[in-house]
C-alpha cells in the first residue's frame, strides 16, 4: 500500500519536466536538468531544476544519485543525500562534482551522461535528462538528553569507525 503525502511544486523555468516515479514501486522520484551544463573535471556545479518545493513540517526530500550515472561516469552528488528541509522554498539545485582527473577526449568534445565505461572527461548534462532521484522522508525530532556518560545505556558494540570491516 502506497502512503501519499501532498507536496507542492512550482515550475520556474521553461519546458521543465515535473519529477516522476519511473515504476510503480520505485521509492525515488527521478528529477530532471533544466538546462545544459557543462562539467569539466575537478568542477563542482549545481545543476538547477526549475522547481520550487513546499514540503509539509515532519518530512524532508532526499536527492540521492542515480545509480546508473554513478556506474557509467565519474559524476557525483557532492552531498549525497542531500536534504531539503521542509522550510526552503528556493529552486531545488543538484550539486554535482566531476571527478575526473584530467580529460581523455579532444578538445570542444563532451562526454553525456550515456557514455560508457567511467570515462575521464568533461562532461554535458542536458536538458531534460534525469540526474537525481528525490526521496520523500519523514523526519522524526530529536530530545537530547544530558547524561554523564552513555556508556551503560543500551548496547555497545565495542569499536569505532570502521570497526565492522571493510
């Protein structure tokens, strides 16, 4: 059963395609470019979208990456998952960082988010290509409690970070 949560959406910009569930069942919605970007390695860049949210108190939107531009290019969101809180209404921007280390194609030649096989490069995003996914979540609050120590409150699993292997 599908629980379904009103969220409004403005369209700021022209010809922007409003995000969408791909299937049925998938829990991201894929958001898209609203312009052409161009992303030359080492660069980090906010790829905007043209939409403005209003996301009801309690909840959040998560941008997380989609997992087939993260396989096929050295593109990544440079705060996955990002959050938009439930207060911001300005235009939602996918931070995306180009983590090529120098570029294997010619000058003035663009790689897309179609290449294949991880390609260091500049690369072009598109108009209207799908570069995110966006996660509605509910967002319990937090009652910090001042203790002396936490060390005989539950369970401790006995290690730090990393203490699980890798």
């Amino acid at each position: 059963m599908n629980i379904m949560v009103d969220v409004y959406v403005e369209v700021i910009r022209e010809g922007v395609r409003l995000p969408f569930y791909a299937n049925p069942y998938d829990a991201g919605m894929d958001v898209c470019a609203a312009e052409d970007t161009i992303i030359e390695p080492g660069q980090t860049v906010i790829i905007p979208t043209g939409l403005k949210f209003a996301i009801p108190e309690g909840y959040e939107i998560q941008v997380r990456p989609r997992s087939g531009i993260s396989l096929r290019t050295p593109l990544r969101l440079a705060n996955s998952p990002g959050t938009i809180d439930a207060g911001y209404r300005d235009e939602l921007g996918i931070i995306v960082h180009n983590s090529s280390i120098a570029s294997n194609v010619k000058n003035g030649e663009y790689l897309t988010l179609d290449s294949k096989g991880n390609q260091q490069g500049t690369y072009i995003v598109r108009k209207g290509e799908r570069i995110a996914q966006l996660v509605l979540a509910e967002v319990p609050r937090m009652n910090l409690i001042l203790v002396d120590s936490v060390k005989d409150i539950g369970t401790d699993r006995g290690g730090g970070f990393g203490s699980t292997g890798i």
